[in-house]
C-alpha cells in the first residue's frame, strides 16, 4: 500500500475529470465534497454524472458549485450495449479536455473511465465505494465474475486505486490487486449543525427529553432497514420514552410504512427523506447501523462526527470509527435481530449511555474533509508528476 502522506499544495493547478454512475447516496456525498474541495483550492475540475439514478438535490448541488463544466452522460448500473456509446462519448470528453487526471467514482464510472484505446495515457485513479464483491449475497459465481472484472481493470488499467476504508483496502487485496498501486484515504466530512436538531423531533411530536434511536441511509437491502424495526418492537417495550427516526428514500419504502403501521407503534416510529444525515444526525441520541455491507458510510462518519455512539453491524469501516464498547458497539452481521435489540436497550441506559456519548464526543473530530482532501490532492499530484516524466526514466516497479 502507498501511504499519502499530505505536504503544502504545488503552485501549478491540475486538470481534473470526475466521473460518477450512481449521483446520489454516500458516493454522491464524496464527489461533491471533491469537486468542490480541490476547485475551491484553484485546479480545473469537470465533472461528469449520470441522470439514470440522479437524485434532484444532488444535481441541483453539483451545478451550485460553480465548476467549470458539468457533463450528463447516460450510464446505467447493469453491464449492456449502451457502454460502448457511453464509452465513447467519455472518451471524446476526455480527449477535449486535457487532462492531467481522470477519476472514475463507483463500478461502473471506474470502468467505463479505466477502458481506453491506445494513445496518450492520462494517469487513470479509481475509487470502489464498496466493491460489488462486499456483497454478501452476491454468491459465488458472482463473487466470482466481478472479482475477476476488478483484478483484470485493477491490475492492467489502473494508476491508483483508493480505498476508503482499511477493510474496503484488505478485501482489494483478497482480489490479488497490485499493493503498490493502492492507497487507503478515509473520507471526511464537516462538522454537522445543530440547528435542525429540535425541529426535526418537534416535527414528529417527539418530547425533548426522549430518547431517539437514529437511522440514515438508502431504504435498501444493504442497509438492512428492515432489522431495525424488527428490533425497535422489543426495545419499544424496554425503553418507555424512546423513538426511533429513520431517514431515507428507496426501494422498500412502501414494505417498510406497511411494517411500521401493522407494528402498533406508528406513533413511536418515523421515516421521512425531508433531511439530510448532516442535518438528522444531531437531532439522534444513538445512531444504528444494521447494514448488510459497506466501504466506509459516511452516515457512520456525520453520526461521529455529531459526536454520537453508534450501533453498528461488523460492516467495512465499523472498527475505523468505532471503538467496540467506549463510543459504541460493533454486532455480528446477522438477521437475528435479538441481539440488536438487546444492545439498543443497553445503550440507552443512564450509565452506559453516558459513558459512550463522552468518549463519542471526545472522538468526533478524527475524519475532517481537510484531511481527505490533503491526501487525495497528494495523490493526484504524484500521479501528474509522474506522467509528466519520460518512460525510460521512470523506475520500474
């Protein structure tokens, strides 16, 4: 693995593409923190999303910050025919462009980013956001077919590739991805405002003095939304003046209404997508993370940095954030949700709960954007440099 190590920023301003399938979700969330971080510090950044499985809020950000230029390319999730024309149009953007560093985001921009015909290379990096093969319901011929797909792009058409998490890193290296090549950059985030805080439980009714079991994330089969309600109706019981917020869009949320209102606890449970994680995550006293996989969350990252334990499944970046019983608990990944519950009702208890919230509070400022935006400006400038360096002279590796 290269450590990036950050130093004072190069006075020559670099050309940057970036490139996203998903536009939304945590992945969403870093490829606006980057373009706007390293435009802000004065290089060249165009970026290029898709408006397939665009989510509103995040084209109307990413048009806000002013870049230069902001491309809709066409990309869908699932392999097809279309790649090749959206091969080819990202090819003639990069082409026009010249750039010094194309940055593909998520599967299939890193891809479509990564394949290239012969000519002028330009350095080419790569950021997973959770390799298809993390899934843990992919099964083995999937595991199989997609892992060989990322050895084979990682191995022969890759400059560099971040990983955000140091279990996203060990997985890459389960896939025999080349060491050298590979770098962990945690993502960062600011520091969250209160300001939301009590309208948000005011909004649902919720006493000042309750205590809010928090959820944020996409009402999908990875972040497993479902457990947690399963889990609030043993707690409901336990912990009298509880509640439990959870903040979302996707696919299950209709399956989800349906289970909160069959509950009897449809005043005690809530989902809305009116907030986002930085505005939703102070207005928690706990936040539970039951996903079935990740990289590294940026929900887990905005809930330490509003300085709140968390609850989370042993899922990528889990043990980077959470210390297992001081800010909070790590639990086996599992459908039994007994011990979920069980831990929920522990956490909220007086003495426990005041233990984890002071170590969470002293902990709440490890992961700041400045920090991610260091080491990935270090990279992209090694990377430059070292294009800008004759073949014969460059070491081999």
């Amino acid at each position: 693995m290269e450590h990036i190590v950050a130093g004072r920023r190069p006075a020559l301003p670099l050309r940057l593409l970036q490139v996203l399938e998903p536009s939304g979700g945590g992945s969403g969330r870093h490829f606006l923190d980057l373009c706007r971080g390293v435009h802000e510090r004065g290089h060249h950044v165009e970026a290029v999303y898709s408006p397939v499985r665009a989510e509103e809020g995040f084209v109307r950000e990413l048009k806000a910050i002013g870049l230069p230029a902001v491309h809709a390319v066409d990309m869908k999730r699932p392999p097809g025919p279309s790649d090749i024309g959206r091969f080819l149009e990202l090819r003639r953007l990069i082409r026009r462009g010249n750039f010094d560093i194309i940055h593909g985001h998520s599967s299939k921009a890193g891809a479509l980013t990564r394949l290239r015909l012969p000519g002028p290379h330009v350095p080419r990096v790569y950021t997973p956001h959770a390799f298809r093969t993390l899934d843990p319901t992919l099964g083995r011929a999937g595991r199989l077919i997609y892992g060989t797909i990322e050895w084979g792009l990682a191995r022969f058409l890759t400059d560099h590739l971040i990983c955000v998490s140091e279990d996203e890193y060990r997985h890459a290296l389960s896939l025999n991805m080349p060491e050298k090549r590979m770098s962990v950059i945690v993502n960062g985030v600011a520091p969250p405002s209160c300001e939301m805080a009590q309208t948000i439980r005011a909004s649902f009714g919720i006493a000042p003095d309750a205590f809010v079991f928090g959820f944020i994330g996409r009402l999908s089969a990875q972040k497993a939304p479902e457990r947690l309600i399963a889990a609030f109706k043993s707690v409901a019981a336990s912990v009298k003046n509880s509640h439990l917020v959870m903040v979302g869009a996707g696919e299950l949320e209709r399956s989800l209404r349906k289970a909160m209102a069959e509950s009897g606890l449809q005043n005690r449970m809530h989902l809305t997508s009116a907030f986002t994680g930085p505005q939703a995550a102070p207005a928690f006293d706990l936040l539970v993370m039951p996903s079935r996989y990740e990289a590294m969350s940026y929900v887990m990252l905005e809930g330490a940095a509003a300085g709140k334990p968390i609850i989370a499944t042993d899922i990528g970046g889990a043990r980077t954030v959470i210390e297992d019983g001081q800010n909070g608990f790590i639990l086996p990944n599992s459908d039994d949700t007994s011990l979920l519950a069980k831990t929920m009702v522990k956490a909220a208890t007086p003495e426990t709960f005041g233990k984890l919230s002071a170590i969470a509070q002293r902990l709440k400022d490890r992961f700041t954007l400045d920090v991610m935006l260091d080491q990935t400006e270090t990279l992209y400038q090694k990377a430059a440099a070292k294009r800008r360096v004759p073949a014969i002279l460059q070491p081999a590796e």
